[in-house]
C-alpha cells in the first residue's frame, strides 16, 4: 500500500469524524489533521523502501533489520506500548492540555494504517 493511500484514508477519517462529533473548525483540529497524516505513514518506518523509511533511512534500516515489515510495528502490541510510553507516562505532554489532539489524531492515524494494511493480500499479524 502507497503512503498516497494511508494518507487518503486517514485524512477521510478524520473528516469522518469531525462530521460525526460536529467539531467546529480552529487551528486545533489543523494539528489533528497533520499529526494523524503523519502517524498514518508512521508504521512503515519498518520497510526502508517506504516514504518515511526513505526519509529516515538509518532509524528505518534499523528497525527492519530487527522486525522485519508489518510484523512488530504493524501489531496492536507496538500500538499500545508506544501509547503508553510516549502518551501516558510523559510528564511533558500531559501537561499540555492541547495535546489530546495529538492523542487522538495518534489513534486515528496509527489505526488507520493497520486496517488499510489489513485489507490487502498480505495482511497483518495484529498480535
């Protein structure tokens, strides 16, 4: 699956949601939108020849290495643990009371890619 594809369809559940919940439109939910583009293409970083594993070759070669593609970084277990280290237990962004949009545009996102990835032939081993 394209990085085209995994922004397309996290920005069309953005949409969704903010349809949905009736959010009125303000700079915080441009940060929604960006943050979760960007957690959309974040679970490829584990294939190199990906959009981001281009970008970041050396953290991408890394991880591949290690992992290999859509097995690790592609499982709810990688989800929840990265919610919980970076989300839950940084003093730093609970503080900041804007940064539930960063939370929530994570699971938006991060959720996004895992079932696009799901939906094709090679799937993903989400456990």
């Amino acid at each position: 699956m394209s990085y085209l594809n995994h922004l397309i369809f996290s920005l069309s559940c953005d949409i969704f949601l903010i349809k949905i919940l009736k959010l009125k439109f303000n700079i915080d939910l441009i940060f929604l939108i960006l943050f979760s583009l960007f957690f959309s293409i974040l679970p490829d970083i584990d294939h190199i020849k990906s959009f981001i594993g281009r970008n970041f070759f050396f953290i991408s070669y890394f991880i591949y290495r290690i992992f290999g593609h859509r097995k690790f970084i592609h499982s709810i277990l990688f989800f929840f643990l990265f919610y919980f280290f970076i989300f839950k237990y940084n003093k730093i962004f609970i503080l900041n009371t804007k940064f539930i949009y960063i939370k929530y545009s994570f699971f938006i996102g991060y959720l996004s890619h895992i079932i696009i990835d799901m939906l094709t032939i090679k799937g993903v081993k989400l456990f």
